[in-house]
C-alpha cells in the first residue's frame, strides 16, 4: 500500500515539474513557483513514506528473530526434557555391565 501511495506522488511530482514548465514558458512566474512548492511538498511526504516503510521492514525483521528465538528456546526445552527422561531411563549399573559385556 504504502508502496503504490509512493507511486502516486511521484506521478505527481512529475505532474507538477511539467506543470512548471509550462507556466515558465508561458512567463507565469508565480503559478510556476506555486507547482514548484506542490512538488517539494510531495516529495516531502515521498521521503516520509520511505521512513515508514524502512521501520516496517524493522519490525518484520525484529519479529523474525524473536520468532526464532522462540523456536529455538523451545528446541532446547524439549531436548533438556529428553535428556532428563533418557538419564531417569539409564542405569549406571547397567552402563557398567554393558560395557563390561562389550570388553569380554
């Protein structure tokens, strides 16, 4: 959206360039200085929209980190939950008699 609004003033900003020109060739001083000021102020709003948009694509980006922190804390909660009910599972003795069974 912001991107088609972008579009727009810059068509406008074109518009009001030739409009210049014409009042300049038509030796209306004023009119042509009047489409000049229109045309700072378009540009104007053109530049506030590129901040706006800059700071969108930092949010998107600050989101998809913490998306994927997210994931990645709870990657290592369940590994951790693993790990605990794999060592609950684990004998030490039967660590031990295995790995004496391997050795004979």
């Amino acid at each position: 959206m912001l991107e088609k609004k972008e579009k727009v003033l810059l068509k406008k900003v074109a518009a009001e360039v030739e409009r210049a020109k014409e009042f300049t060739r038509a030796k209306n001083k004023r009119a042509a200085i009047q489409c000049l000021k229109r045309k700072r102020l378009y540009e104007q709003q053109v530049e506030q929209l590129g901040n706006y948009q800059l700071r969108i694509h930092d949010q998107m980006i600050m989101l998809e980190g913490a998306k994927a922190t997210t994931e990645t804390v709870e990657a290592l909660r369940f590994g951790a939950s693993t790990m605990k009910a794999m060592q609950k599972s684990t004998n030490i003795n039967d660590v031990d008699k295995t790995m004496d069974e391997i050795n004979e």
